[in-house]
C-alpha cells in the first residue's frame, strides 16, 4: 500500500515525486513506457520561460514565475544542464511595440523580475544576428534554457535514489476504489494507495476516466522543430522569440544548452501519438524564423522532430483534487509546464498536506547528483578521469565527444537506459551531427553488454522500435 | 619527444601519408587511430573493385587496406589504436586519448589530417513522416551486416544511388532481403555506371530517378515510404506518390568531410569541398599541417586517395626535415562553368616539379566536353573527354611550363559540352 | 545487337555486342571489356563478396570472395554454401575457406586477417 502513487513519469510526474521524496512517505511511480521523459517532456522547445506570457492571475502564471528561481536551484544540486541566457520578444512593427508594452505590463503583474524593453541598438548589441527590420524587444532576464529530459531524469533519479519506486512498462488499465484506499491494475501488475496523482499528460483524461467523470478533454497538438548543428549555435545568444500570437508563443531561435540551434515550434492540431513531421509545416517555419534571424543556415539541420503538447479545453493548468476523494489530477499542463514543472511539485505536495497526507521530513535525504561530462573538463581533469577509470578514455561518440565510461555509468545509475535513444537522453551520445551514424552500434554493443542481454533484443527507442532483424550466416549467434 | 610526423587517422588516406612520410625520411611517424584496428571505412566495404590503379588488380576493401597495414608493420611507424583525437592547435600539437595511454598532448613538426568523411543523415534533408527505428545511413547498416553479422531489415527501399547504396542494395539482397527499389533525386545516379549494373541490374532492383521520399510512415518500426517523382526544382510532384511496404529505409545521400579538429585549429575551410583549402603539395593555410583524402574532398576510388596521400606524407616529411618551403608565385584556382570545386585550390609554381595534378567534379552529365583552363581571356590548356559526370572525380595534370607563364594570379577550370 | 554496360572498372564503357556476328565488341576501351561483352551474353560470371562466421572473435565475420568470378546463376548457391561456414582465428587473407565452391571452379578465400 502505497501513501501516493503518481501516474507518468514526465517532468511534472518527475518534480512531484522528486518533492514527496523529501518525505517520510511510500511513493510509486508508473510509466507506461520504458524510460522517463519520453512524452511531452523530450521534445520541446527546452525553455525556461520566464512567465510574461500566461494570463495573470491563473495557476500558469504564478507556478511559471515561481518555478523558475526553483528549477535553477535543483538543477545546480542535481547537474542538470541549464544556462541563464534570458530571452528577447522581439518587435518588427509599431504593432509589435504595442503587443510588446502590453506583454510587459503583464509581466510586472505575474512578478516577472528584471524585465526591460530595449530598443534597436541594444537588441543588435546582444543579437547581431537579428534581422534588421526588428525594432525592438522585451528582455526577460531570467528566462533560461535547459536540458529537459535530464531535468526530468535527475528528478526521478533523485527520487528513486531516496525510496520512491518506479515501475515503467507499466501502462494503467483500470482504477478501482476499494475502501479507502484505490487498487490500480496495470500492464505489469497491481498497484495499491491511498491517494493517486494523474500526471499522465496527453493520455491525462483517460486516466481520468477510469475513476472520475470526465470534465476536460485533451486536444493534441504538435509543434515542429528543426535542430541545427553546433555552427550555426552562435546565431542566436538568447532566446529570441517573435511576438506571440492566438495559441502560441510563435517561432523561436535559440541556442540549447548542449550548443545547437533549436528554431520552431509551430502548432496544429494532430491524433494523440503523432508525432510526424510535415515537408510544407517545416517550410514555414524556416521562412517565419528567418523573419527574426535572415542568415539561419538551415543546411546544416542535423534533425527534425515534433513534440506533443497536452491543450485541454480549459485555459489554465487543471490541478486538485476530483470529486473522488484521494484522486488528483495534474493536467492540461501545455506550455509552460516544463517551467512551471518544479513549482507543480510543491503546489501538489502542499494540496496534499492540506488534505490530511502527513508530511514528516526526511532527515536521510539525498539532494545531489554528480554526472561526469568528459567533453566539459579540462585537459588536467580528462587526465585525471582516464586514470581513474579509463572507460574515460574511449570515446564512442565522436561528435559530443562521450565516452564509454560515461555511457556505463548512465547504465548502473538509478534508472537506467534500455535503449539506443535512453543512452542517448542521458549522455548525449548520438545527439550530433552524425546522429548516431557512428556510435549506434557500438552503444548497442555496450548496452546488450552492461545488461546482460542479447544485442538483437536492444532497441532503439520504445518498446517495438527493434533495430537487427537477424542475423547474416545461417541465423547462429 | 617531438614526432616528425603525426598522422590523424588510420584510414586509406592516413596509412598511405605516414607510409610515405617514411619512405621521404621522417624518421618518428605516428598514426592516430580510433578504431580498433588500421584501414578505416576499407574494413567494411567487404566488395571488391578497389585497386585497379594503384595495384593494377582488383580488391575488396578490406585487402586493399590489408596489403598498406602490412607495409606499415613492416617499418618502424608507430601505431595508437583506440586512440581519439579531441584537439589539434596551429602550434602543431595533438590532443589525444584512449583507454590505454590516457590523455596526451603530443607535438610534431608536422601533421597529416586523415579523419575520412561522414555520412548526410535523414536531418540534413529534412525527410518528413514519422520517426520509427529502421531508417540508417547505408554505412551504418553496412557495418551492421558487414562486420558483426547482423541484419537491418528484411524489406528495404534505399534512397540516393551513390556507391554505398547501390553496393547495400546487393549486399542485402545477397543477404536474403528484398530491395524494393532505390530512390534517386537527381535525374542522374551519383554512383559509378558499373556499380547500377552489377549491383541493381544484376538482381532486378528498380532505379528511380528523379524521384525522392515524401513520406516515412510507422510509429515503432518503418512501415511504409512514400516516394514521388520530383519537378526539375526537384520538387515533389503531386499525385506521383507511390507506396513502399517496407521495414527499412536506407539513405546513401552522400558524404560530408569530418573537419571539426580542421576547424577548431582555426584553418580554413573551402566552402564548396567542406575541407581544407589546400595548395599543391597538400599543405592547408597553416603551414606544416597537412590534409588528404576524404577530408579534404570526397573521392570516388581508393586508389586516388592513396595517390593524394602519398604526396602529403611526403610534403610532410620534407617539411618535418626541411621547414616550409619557398613557393614562389602562388596561383588560385577557380571553379568556372559546370565545375563545382577544384583541388588544390592554390598552387605555388615553385613547389610544382613537372605537373600539377588537379582534381575537381562537374555538376552535371556530360557527352563529349571540354575542359578549358583560363588565365584571363586566355585558354592556356584544354583537355577533352568523352564522359563527364557528378559522381566521378575528374582530373587534369598541368605542366609547371604553363603555371609559370600564366600572367594573372588566378586561374579558372571551366567544362562545356562540344557538338 | 545488344547494349552493355561494362563492370571491368569504373570508367563503365558502353559496349555493343553482335550476337549475330561472333559476339564483336565494339565500344570497349580495352580487352578486357571487349572480353567482357563476349563472355556477359554467352556465360555471364560475378566475383561473389560476402562473410563467413568466425567463432569467439571480434568482428563477428570475416570478409570473403571467390577468387574468379562464377557463373551469374550459382551465386545464390554459393551464398548458402557460405552459410555452413565457421572460421577460427586466426585467419589470412587468402586462406581458403571452401575450395572449388558449387563445383564452379573458384576457392572462396578470406580477404582480412583475424
């Protein structure tokens, strides 16, 4: 019997169990796939938005804000890439000074800190890349960007590392209430709790459903991306959107925080689960995004991709508790959830605790991680690293410059990979311009050995997505 | 210790460089190599057709770079294996690591870029549709098959005709895999005339050309793809869809030059190659750092790999032995009409002994061409064939004679059609 | 008269063979792809690449050819007879791995060493 247990390992399944950890508390935690992070939360636009955005006076608006000084702090603690570069609304017509003054005072409203709208000359000074019809801009110092699988990775991790229990491959089928507590029958056994959180994302109001009566309905959209090579990575220094329109926040350049360019993302209505990218969708994205930075090189795109976003029919983030007792939902956690992640945590931890779940800290708690990235250190530390352990000194991927030793480390750290992509969420082997051209088989090669299995049976993403369909010479191993 | 020579890459193009940086009298010669064992990409292109120039016999890849990894164990060329470059400076030394020998900073008089080229992947043109497992590059599935026995996909449809495509078309079909067909942009193959037939004739696999994939379709494992013909804007023409069931779908849409070490040491890159500029000897613009092979350029044959190797191992050696060298007047190629590139890109007339070998590629198929050497107004050489096309390297030897005289201190190579 | 292709080397002649007349080659540029179209319309032939296993090594599989081209229509044949096959290391290049393979006349041999 479990005190809570947390439908969907996202980054907002991830905060929350990552905040009830610190509690002397029984928490489980169910994927249905078989990594974290692998909805909404690996394929975004990897921001931390600093909140000028959503409407004030919604739960958007205050758990963005807050969010943000928090995610920064944990992903000091937990070695999570993030890099305050701030981000720029820019302004190509009067029309969009006006709509940038507004978003302005929207801003102070939310408790935005260090806002500022610059003009021409300031906004060449940080973007000298900016197209030259741009007038000017709204600043948005804390606004960062960020790694959002490891966010949700290191929480997990962090998490598990201090008693929570994941199970993946575990996709809810039927939730029943028995008592007081809820019985949750899933594709790999049954579960028991007391309270049940629905952070099922995309697949939030079925999970809904099967308890509560329906009272939101998610709306699929996607959002397109292209991702560029680490030189085109200096045509943008900040975050450099346009002004938003009816239901986005418009195209973006940015830099990553692993040194590419990032330019998207477009937004269209699509079936749950589809995430194909469209030839006509990427060319207006390339043509609206050269609207903010002319010389964008997009023959150095190195991948495409689309990201799923959860939009219900209710304006706002939809979170508390149903009219079951002991059911709550976190839904309709659309942009911007990934900054917003942190706060959510908190806020559902404290709803909690209003609600009678005690809350005694835990003294043992853990509230670090450390994360060796061979390609961040200096000679003298590579030296060293290599002489420690030199599984440091074979590099696998070529183009990040990751090594086997870290490659082997992702696989004995709490949740550990059991595919290509996994590896490549974690160390950020495959991620370049090659995209795992080189080091796919020899990554395939170290998982089947590390886990004990058979290399045909290692595959490339999600359960099904196999890469070897036999073998040459007569079948023998 | 300061080696004479530091090659980066054990590939075709490294082996040959330090194997004549030996023959000229360097007498410390290191070969960095990241993989387990010498010859490179070789190892894995199991067909044969390898050789015919430069041994006068036909090879399979892995005995073309077997009989230049035995000349090498039979000198004193040291060898680092599973050793990966991270660095090179203009200061001419080399950042390197492996499991064995840690994290060393090596010096050399001078340097040999040999690092090999890459694969274009489904980003760099941007294939629409979804994103299941079963779609590689042709190389990768070519290691896969070739060198761990491992098979890819039972259905499989390639796109591009370039040589490992077609060479993966029969090679899986070999294997007990159906190729539906392979897919070609161009209304040209990019690979070698022998290599459509031997490897698409030979076994019924259809070629289209002027046609690409529109649509990748299947959430865990390729389903389907969806090929159209293309416009002359090689743009997909509606209603020209046709439907592939298959599992996987294979890319042979070219290769990239690996330049990023050409590029962190601040040399400079020729935009239209993706390598280094270099001059005749093979010299980049920094001196004593020099590039061959697929890094500079990409190559249709090994054999000519080898040949412009050979002359950098031995420009490297005299210039290890010697210091730079004196040039004299310096003259800059330029491409002219239909000619995309021209390697060398400069040539110190001083430095040329009797000819100037100078290879480049047209960027269209051509009957009956010629191809003219300008010095202003002036054709001052011009040479004649009888097929031209893309995916073959073509090349020129001009005599020191006429780079001497030339008035200006640019030429320009230009090829058109004659009746 | 029938139109080829030439594989003698990459420069890919376009040849023209006259059955009718004792099988004349014109178009080739050398005699081995005159002798190339003669042979490709009576007795067509292939040099066959492909892999054997090799036990317990790193790679998998070791590289080999036949060692004269074969008769276009044994090389699926030669293919399964490769299947049978497991090497040990070491090997030489040239080793044979199957002599006189499918009865064709040519030695399958190994082009790596392992």
């Amino acid at each position: 019997m479990f005190d809570v247990l947390i439908i969907g390992c996202g980054v907002v399944g991830a905060a929350l169990a990552y905040e009830l950890s610190k509690h002397e508390l029984s928490v489980c935690v169910l994927e249905k796939e078989n990594d974290v992070a692998v909805g909404t939360t690996k394929a975004n636009s990897a921001i931390l938005h600093s909140g000028y955005d959503p409407k004030p006076g919604t739960l958007m608006a205050r758990l963005n804000v807050e969010s943000v000084p928090l995610t920064k702090e944990i992903c000091r603690k937990l070695d999570v890439p993030c890099k305050n570069i701030g981000s720029l609304t820019v302004a190509f017509s009067e029309d969009d000074m006006e709509t940038v003054k507004r978003l302005y005072e929207r801003g102070v409203k939310n408790g935005v800190p260090g806002l500022e709208i610059i003009g021409q000359e300031e906004l060449r000074r940080k973007e000298p890349h900016i197209s030259p019809e741009a007038l000017g801009a709204l600043w948005a110092p804390s606004a960062a960007i960020i790694s959002p699988w490891e966010l949700c990775l290191a929480m997990a991790q962090t998490a598990v590392r201090n008693g929570t229990e994941l199970y993946l491959d575990s996709e809810v089928t039927e939730i029943k209430k028995k008592g007081e507590s809820f019985i949750v029958k899933t594709s790999s056994g049954v579960y028991e709790a007391r309270n049940i959180v629905n952070c099922a994302g995309v697949f939030s109001d079925k999970v809904h459903a099967m308890i509560a009566e329906p009272c939101f309905k998610i709306l699929p959209h996607s959002g397109e991306y292209f991702l560029l090579d680490k030189c085109e990575g200096d045509k943008a220094n900040t975050v450099i959107f346009q002004c938003p329109g009816e239901d986005t926040k418009g195209i973006l350049v940015s830099p990553t925080v692993h040194g590419n360019l990032i330019v998207g993302p477009d937004n269209a209505a699509v079936k749950a689960g589809d995430l194909s990218v469209d030839a006509k969708r990427l060319q207006g994205i390339k043509e609206t995004a050269r609207k903010s930075v002319p010389d964008i090189g997009f023959g150095e795109n190195i991948r495409n991709f689309a990201g799923i976003r959860a939009v219900t029919d209710i304006d706002d983030f939809i979170i508390g508790e149903t009219e079951v007792q002991g059911f709550y939902d976190v839904a309709g956690i659309k942009s911007p959830g990934l900054s917003a992640a942190a706060a959510i945590g908190v806020y559902v931890k404290n709803m909690l605790e209003a609600s009678g779940v005690p809350m005694r800290r835990k003294k043992s708690f853990v509230d670090e991680r450390h994360v060796t990235r061979f390609n961040e250190l200096t000679a003298e530390e590579k030296r060293e690293a290599v002489e420690k352990n030199p599984l440091y000194g074979r590099v696998i991927c070529r183009c990040e410059t990751v090594t086997e030793g870290e490659i082997v480390d992702c696989i004995h750290a709490p949740i550990p990979p059991c595919s290509i992509d996994g590896v490549k969420r974690r160390v950020g082997a495959g991620m370049g311009r090659c995209q795992g051209g080189f080091c796919s088989p020899r990554v395939l090669e170290i998982l089947a050995r590390e886990l004990g299995r058979d290399p045909m049976e290692i595959e490339k993403d999600k359960k099904g997505t196999y890469i070897l369909t036999g073998r040459t010479k007569g079948e023998q191993a | 210790m300061i080696y004479d020579v530091i090659v980066i890459g054990g590939g075709p193009a490294g082996l040959a460089a330090a194997l004549e940086a030996k023959n000229e009298g360097a007498e410390k010669v290191l070969i960095l190599e990241r993989d387990r064992e010498l010859g490179g990409i070789l190892n894995q292109c199991i067909h044969n057709g390898f050789g015919l120039h430069h041994f006068k016999e036909e090879l399979t890849g892995p005995e073309y770079a077997g009989r230049f990894i035995e000349m090498v164990k039979n000198t004193d060329i040291e060898v680092s294996l599973d050793t990966m470059v991270l660095e090179v400076t203009k200061e001419k030394q080399v950042h390197c690591v492996s499991k064995t020998e840690g994290y060393r900073i090596l010096e050399a008089k001078a340097i040999v870029l040999a690092m090999g080229c890459r694969e274009r992947t489904r980003g760099a043109i941007s294939i629409p549709g979804t994103r299941p497992a079963g779609v590689l590059t042709a190389g990768t599935a070519q290691r896969y098959v070739n060198m761990e026995g491992y098979m890819v996909g039972k259905r499989i449809v390639i796109l591009g005709s370039g040589d490992i495509g077609l060479i993966m078309a029969r090679r899986m079909t070999l294997e007990g895999a159906k190729v539906l067909a392979c897919i070609e942009l161009m209304p040209y193959s990019g690979g070698l005339t022998r290599n459509i037939v031997q490897c698409l004739h030979d076994y019924d696999i259809p070629l289209y050309l002027s046609h690409t994939i529109v649509d990748i379709k299947g959430d865990k494992r390729v389903e389907q793809v969806v090929a159209a013909r293309v416009d002359e804007n090689r743009r997909p023409i509606p209603g020209t869809e046709m439907t592939f069931d298959c599992d996987t779908l294979l890319l042979s849409v070219g290769l990239i030059p690996e330049n990023e070490l050409t590029k962190n040491a601040g040399i400079e890159i020729d935009k239209r190659t993706k390598g280094a500029v270099v001059y005749e000897n093979m010299q980049t613009e920094t001196e004593g750092i020099f590039a061959c092979g697929n890094v500079v350029h990409v190559h249709d044959l090994v054999d000519f790999v080898t040949a412009e190797s050979q002359r950098a191992g031995r420009a490297a050696a005299r210039c290890a032995l010697a210091g730079g060298v004196d040039g004299g007047k310096t003259i800059t190629m330029k491409n002219g009409s239909a000619v995309t590139y021209t390697v060398p890109q400069k040539i110190r007339t001083g430095n040329v002994e009797k000819l100037c070998e100078l290879f480049f590629r047209v960027n269209k198929v051509m009957q009956k061409a010629e191809i003219e050497v300008l010095d202003g107004e002036n054709v001052i050489a011009h040479f004649k064939r009888e097929h031209l096309a893309p995916g073959e390297m073509e090349k020129i030897a001009l005599p020191r004679m006429l780079l001497d005289k030339a008035a200006g201190s640019e030429l320009v190579v230009s090829v058109r059609e004659v009746e | 008269m029938t139109e080829l292709i030439c594989i003698g080397c990459p420069k890919g002649c376009h040849l023209q063979v006259d059955e009718e007349n004792n099988y004349e080659v014109s178009g080739a540029s050398c005699e081995k792809g005159a002798a190339y179209g003669k042979i490709e319309l009576t007795d067509p032939r292939r040099v066959v690449t492909s892999t054997v296993r090799v036990k317990g090594a790193s790679p998998a599989r070791c590289s080999v050819k036949t060692n004269a081209a074969v008769p276009k229509g044994d090389i699926f044949a030669v293919m399964k007879a490769l299947d049978a096959v497991e090497l040990s290391s070491p090997v030489k290049i040239g080793d044979i791995v199957i002599a006189n393979v499918c009865g064709t006349g040519a030695d399958v041999v190994a082009t790596r060493n392992i």
